[in-house]
C-alpha cells in the first residue's frame, strides 16, 4: 500500500499540483486552479521543470473564459492522507469546493500569477475539522526502524477497557529481530519510560511515569514496523497496542484516590467548620486563687460577662459547697452590685439622649430660621421692582429655588412642631394624673426600703460567712488539739477501767474474808468436835463393859454430825480457791489490759496488747502478759479470728460476763 502510494506520487510530480499541457505558441498566461501550493507563471515554471509537449490536438488553451479546474473530491480519505503529508490540515466539507464564491479570473494580468485560496499571506482560517473524519496518520522515521501508518479506510484497532490509573501498555505484534533498544526508540517519543519487559514471543509491557503518556502510546496501534531497509519477515511486524493491567498502577491510583478523598474531607470539614458557630471559650476549674480572681473581675465593668459565665458555670457544675458557700455568696453579692452600675448607667444614657434631643430641638430651630430667611430672600426677588430685570431663565430657576426652599422648610417646620406636640403631651399627662406621680413615688420608695432591707439582709448574711470562716480557722487550728484531748479521753477510760477493777477487787477481797471467817468457824467446829470424839473414845475405854447394843446407837448418832463437818470442810477447801492476781503490779495490768481490750471490741494479738504495754513500762515481757490473762479465764478469753493465712490468735475481754457468771 505505502509503495503504490509513493509511485502515484512520484508520478504525480509535485505534490498538490495537476500537470498542465504546455503550448509554446499561446502567448497567454498559464492558470493554475490549485489548492494545495502557490501558482507559478509559465516563465518561471520552465526553468524549474520541462513538460513532455503533447500533440496539438491534444492541447488545450487556456483563456479567461475557459472553466477553472478543480481537483476531484471523491476520496476524501485520500485528500486527507496528501494535504497531511503536505503539513497542512484537511479543510471544508468533502465535495464542495474550499470558497464557492471565489472567482478565479481575478489577477489575470499579464505577470501576475492568479490568486490562490491557498496562497499563504490571506489569512484564511480552516474550519475545524469533523469529529467523524478520520485523523490522517504520518509516517514515523527513527534511528533503527520505521513506522508506516495503516491504512485510513481500515477500522481503528480495538482496544480493552482503560483500567484506572493505568500507566502500563501491552505492545504486540513486534518483529522477531526487535530489541529492547529499539522499542525504547520508539516509545520513548511517548514520554519517560519506568520500566519494560519483553518476552520471547514477541510482545512486551511499557511502563511510563504518567497516564496521557499512556494514550500516546495507543496512537502507534495499527503501525506497521519496519527494522531498517529490510524486508525480511523477521524485521516486520504490525504494532497492536493496548492498555494492560498491572498492580503498580492500581496500587498508586488507589493511592492517590485516598489522598483526594482526604484532602476532599479537610475541604468540607474547613468548610463545615467555617459555618459552624464559634465554641465557648473554656471555663477554668474551681479554686480559690481563681476564686479570687473572679471576685476581682466581676468588679470590673469590661470583665463582668466573663466573670459573671465562669460563675454560672461554677454553680452549675455543683462547687458550691459548705467550704465555698461564702466565697461564692460574696461573688453572688458582687453580681447584686452590679445591677445598681447597670441602672446609674441607663440613667446617664437617658440624660445624654435627653440632651441631644435638646440640642437637635435647639439646631432644627435655627436651621428653620435660616430656611425662613432663604424664603423671604426669593420673595422679595419675586416682586415686581426686581423681577422686571432678570431674564427669563433666570426668572424661572428662581421660581424653582423658591418652590423647593418652601417645601424644605415646610417639612422641617412640620417635624418641629411635631417635637414641641410630643412634649406639651407629656406636661398635659404630668398635669392631668398627679396621684399616678405619687403612685410611682410611693413605689419607688417601698423599692429603695426593699432594697435597703436586702442589703441589709445581704450584709447580715455576709457577716454569718465570716463567722463561718472564724469557725473553720478555730476547727483548723484546734485540729492539733484534738490528739491531746483523745489522750485525755484514753486516760479518762482507763482510770475508769481501774477504778471497776478495784471495785472488783474489793468485793473479791470482802468474800474471801468472809469465807475466811467461815473457815475459821469450821474448824472450830471441827476441833470441837475432836475433842467430844476423843472424850468419847475415853469413856468407851472405861465404860467397856456397858452393852455394846448401847455404843452403836451413840456412835451412829454421831456419824452424821461427823460427815456434815467433812462436807463443810471439802466445801471450804473447793470454794475458796488460791487468788490468780499475786500483787498490785498485776492487779494494775489487769486494769490496763481490760480497758484497752474495751476500747477494741473485735479483740487484739498479744502483740499489739504488749506493745501497748510497753509504752508504760519497757520491763512488760509478752510472756508474763499471756500467763496472766491465761489465769484470769472470767476476766479474758481467746479467740482464732482470720481465714487461711490470716489466721491468728485474739485477746477479748469478758469481764461482765464472767461476772454474771460467778454471782
């Protein structure tokens, strides 16, 4: 196909212009209808190029009424191919002529060549050309090989579906003999190569840095390759072109779409947040440096709204306390006082506005006295001594001037009256309802007594806080005091604790004396009753002869007298038992021991008994402290308190139930 199309060429001559029958005889100037180069006379073509001279029958004479030639139009896609060729692009529609309304006779003068559409200089733009029409492809030189483009008439080669972000081609069809070199060659008019991989079986994959790299790649689909002057098979080949799929390009595409749809959700979000109404400014946290510095702030006019939402936000998020209480209603006072700045305010504002009343009153008087004179000015202008002199112009811009000063100062002369109305209905309404004025008197002094009474209430409270605050200084500094006075209390108890014990011990001591005496009577008794024993047994010695029937009824009258003896004595011995306390010392500890054990109820390690001991006396050993308490079993008792490794042995005193037991 290319090498017909170079010999029609060839054969064609130059291109874009039609081969004219030169006739040496005709004296006329020769016409070119050409559309795609610049006419030339008949002298100068003769010295570029000969023509073959044809037979006279053959010769055809130009003149000025002869049809001007046009080239045909049935092949568009052929006109299109040679005006690409030429480095110019396809113009008008396809059958009709480039300007229709061209008359080619013009510039027909003797050495002057015809004008040409196409002459460069007119300055005719080409219409855009068709979506529809064909785009006419060239033909490609490059080092090692060449590009031939494929035929117009054929269908575009087809391509797969464009994968997003693809920056990737496959190239098939390569000749056998290509090498990596030369598909570089190629492609690298496309743009920056990454990367490239080529198989054995003549295809391989491109890779470029961008995407519309990518379509100009698709542009070479459909060329034919040719390696150098060759035509081997081995050194030709048909490019097929193709978007190809590859996880590199999906992965930076993902990529950049997540970075787009970031910096898309910053936008709405500024975006958001620039209609978004401001936030409050943050609120410190209660405290009594910043309690201080409230106080100081709602004192200040500038600084009172802030002040005064920090308080609103302090009270509601529940600080007030029986610590704070006074600290908060002394701000809350702070606030009450400001009501009265916020009055003697509005009042200064009336004043000022009732003075600038008075002042526009007082302005707006002299300007409608000025407007008076303005008007009496224009008409004495008006009578007739002064108006028979001005022109007519001047005469009418004076009625004009007139017209419009009287209707100022009508308007303002209005407004006037209408200030001065206002006010004679004020002083009629002062007239005319004196009790109202006494009315609103009364009532403003009942609010001056009310609010006397709330200030003074407001200071009697105030001064209950600072006693509060007296009364929490001396609970402070009395904290000291109160280790001194639970010492006190602990002495007090023990003494307590003593005091029973020796009760205790008196009463244990009154019943051993009267078991003493008791026992003294016994063996009184007992003593008595051995010596009738043995003045029996000597007169049973004398009296052996006496009936023995006799001696047993004696000696059992006095077996039981005998045995009750017995029994009083083994009676004495078990009721009156050795004493546990040995001495005062261990009387003492007793005491001690119980009111500790008193104080704990849940009963304590004889550890924690002696080291409390200790404190009083260093001497007190642990063992001579469990011995006594062992020997008091009415007075202490032992318990194991504790689970598993907890377990341990405590004391606990007993004493009230021990002594209802021994009663």
């Amino acid at each position: 196909m290319f090498l017909e199309y170079q010999r029609r060429r060839r054969a064609a001559g130059p291109a874009g212009l039609n081969q004219v029958p030169f006739d040496p005889g005709n004296k006329k100037s020769l016409q070119y209808n050409n559309r795609a180069g610049s006419a030339e006379n008949g002298a100068e073509a003769s010295h570029k190029r000969q023509r073959t001279a044809l037979p006279a029958d053959t010769v055809q004479n130009l003149n000025l009424e002869s049809p001007p030639m046009d080239l045909g139009m049935s092949d568009p896609a052929a006109w299109a191919t040679a005006m690409n060729n030429l480095g110019m692009a396809p113009m008008g529609i396809p059958g009709d002529p480039i300007l229709p309304d061209f008359d080619p006779t013009l510039g027909m003068m003797t050495g002057i060549p015809p004008i040409n559409p196409m002459m460069p200089g007119l300055g005719i733009v080409p219409p855009p050309i068709p979506p529809d029409m064909p785009v006419a492809k060239e033909i490609i030189h490059c080092k090692s090989c060449t590009l031939f483009p494929p035929n117009p008439n054929l269908p575009p080669p087809t391509t797969r579906e464009r994968p997003p972000g693809c920056k990737t081609v496959f190239v098939g069809g390569l000749p056998e003999n290509a090498t990596e070199e030369t598909i570089v060659e190629i492609f690298e008019q496309c743009g920056e190569i990454v990367a490239l991989r080529k198989s054995k079986k003549h295809f391989c994959h491109i890779r470029f840095t961008e995407e519309y790299m990518v379509d100009k790649a698709i542009y070479l689909s459909g060329y034919r390759i040719r390696l150098g002057s060759s035509t081997d098979k081995k050194d030709t080949g048909r490019l097929h072109v193709d978007f190809a799929q590859a996880r590199d390009d999906l992965y930076e595409w993902e990529c950049k779409q997540r970075m787009l749809a970031r910096e898309e959700r910053h936008r709405r979000r500024i975006a958001e947040e620039r209609f978004h109404p401001p936030s409050p400014p943050p609120v410190v946290h209660y405290s009594d440096h910043e309690c201080s510095v409230i106080a100081e702030k709602l004192k200040d006019d500038a600084k009172f709204s802030e002040a005064a939402q920090t308080l609103l936000t302090w009270i509601e998020r529940g600080e007030v306390n029986r610590r704070s209480a006074n600290n908060f209603y002394s701000m809350i006072q702070s606030v009450n006082s400001h009501i009265r700045r916020l009055m003697n305010e509005k009042a200064a504002h009336e004043k000022d506005m009732e003075e600038a009343k008075e002042k526009f009153k007082f302005a707006l008087s002299g300007i409608l006295a000025q407007f008076e004179q303005i008007v009496a000015v224009y008409h004495s202008a008006s009578k007739q001594k002064a108006w028979d002199h001005f022109t007519k112009a001047q005469r009418k811009n004076i009625s004009v001037w007139c017209k419009q000063a009287e209707e100022i100062r009508n308007i303002h002369n209005d407004e006037l009256m209408g200030i001065r109305r206002e006010e004679e209905m004020e002083m009629s309404d002062d007239d005319t309802e004196p009790s109202e004025t006494k009315e609103t008197e009364e009532s403003a002094l009942i609010s001056q007594t009310e609010a006397l009474k709330e200030e003074n209430d407001s200071l009697r409270c105030q001064l209950d806080a600072y006693r509060n605050e007296v009364e929490l200084l001396k609970q402070e500094q009395g904290k000291g005091r109160d280790e001194d006075l639970t010492k006190d209390q602990q002495l007090k108890l023990l003494q307590q604790a003593l005091q029973g014990m020796q009760q205790h011990l008196l009463k244990l001591q009154d019943e051993c004396e009267r078991r003493d005496a008791e026992l003294e009577k016994a063996k009184e008794e007992k003593l008595r009753l051995d010596t009738l024993i043995k003045s029996l047994k000597v007169k049973q010695e004398l009296a052996t002869g006496k009936d023995f029937s006799d001696h047993q009824d004696h000696v059992s009258k006095l077996s039981p007298i005998c045995s009750v003896s017995q029994e009083k004595e083994s009676m004495l011995e078990r009721g009156l038992p050795s004493s546990p306390i040995k001495s005062e010392r261990e009387a003492l500890l007793v005491g001690i021991i119980s009111a500790f054990l008193h104080v704990h109820p849940f009963g304590a390690s004889i550890e924690y008994i002696c080291s409390y001991l200790q404190r009083l006396e260093s001497k007190i050993c642990a063992s001579e402290v469990e011995a006594l308490m062992t020997r008091l079993q009415h007075t202490f008792k032992q318990e194991m308190s504790g689970v598993g490794a907890s377990l341990e042995k405590r004391w606990k005193f007993c004493g009230f139930e021990g002594l209802k037991m021994t009663m």
